[in-house]
C-alpha cells in the first residue's frame, strides 16, 4: 500500500524537468514511432548544421539518436555595452522514440568563449560560478544570464519540434 501511495505522490514530478545540468522533454504524440523519428530527424538535421556538430548515433529501428553539438549565445560586452562576440553552448542531445511517445534531453551543457579578446569560458553549466571562479570579465551576473539564454534557447528548439510533431504533413 505504502508503495502505491509513493507511486502516485511522484507521479506529478514525471514529464519536463529542467535544470542548469539538464533539460529533458517526454511527450506523447499522435504519430507512430516511424513518423516521429522522421520528424525528429528532420529537426536534428536543421540543428546540426555546423561542422563541429556530430551525430554520433542515428538509429531508425532502435528510435534513438545521439548527437554532440553547441548553441551560440551573445558573448561578453565592450564597456559600452555591445556584444563583442557570441559564446556558444556545447551539449549532447539524446532522443528516444516511441509508439506515440519521444523523450529528448540535453545534457553536458558546457559553455566556452567565443573567438573574441578576453573571452572567458565558464565551464559546465551545472556549475554555481563559473569555472575560473568568477571575476570582474565574468561576473555571477554574466553567469547566471548565459544560463538563462541557454535554457531559452532550448526551449525555443523544443517548441520547434513540437510544432513539427503536431502539424503531421511533412511540409
């Protein structure tokens, strides 16, 4: 009884969770596992378009895929203001398909300066500070705004998918 009670106290925590560490999504779709695959990697090829993103698994039968890639965020600012340049977001995105079902989760978020001088990259986004420790060049304040800028960023790909899944034709 104790073990049924557990069950579905947790049972409200289940579907999205996301953190500075990790983002996961698990949703149910009208479409069977063959059209959610198609879908989804349609999508992961809209994202991996840069030559240092690599999908490193691509499994039709199984219903997964593994890729490894990096999401660009605005990087630090001169003294007036503007953005010297953009630092991006490395991460492993894992996808898992199905009957009428995905879960996709991004992970291994880690972020690393641009090109740019004085670029300063702050290491695994599960981290409070950043890895140097913080600083005048990359304040808590900085810290906590690439976090955030990641997870919109995220969001604005699962929206994506999402909107692919739902609209069923293929155009």
């Amino acid at each position: 009884m104790k073990l049924i009670l557990f069950f579905f106290l947790m049972l409200p925590l289940a579907g999205n969770s996301q953190n500075n560490c990790e983002h996961t999504f698990i949703d149910s779709s009208a479409l069977n596992k063959a059209d959610i695959y198609k879908h989804v990697r349609l999508w992961v090829s809209k994202i991996f378009i840069d030559s240092k993103d690599a999908i490193e698994l691509d499994d039709k039968e199984l219903g997964s895929i593994l890729c490894k890639g990096r999401l660009a965020v605005p990087g630090a600012k001169n003294f007036i203001g503007t953005a010297v340049g953009n630092d991006y977001i490395s991460f492993t995105l894992t996808v898992d398909i199905k009957d009428f079902k995905y879960r996709i989760v991004f992970n291994e978020l880690v972020h690393k300066a641009g090109n740019y001088d004085g670029g300063r990259s702050g290491g695994s986004l599960c981290n409070e500070k950043p890895a140097h420790g913080g600083s005048i060049e990359f304040s808590k304040k900085r810290w906590q705004k690439v976090k955030e800028q990641s997870s919109e960023k995220i969001a604005e790909l699962m929206q994506q998918l999402q909107s692919s899944l739902k609209n069923k034709d293929n155009f």
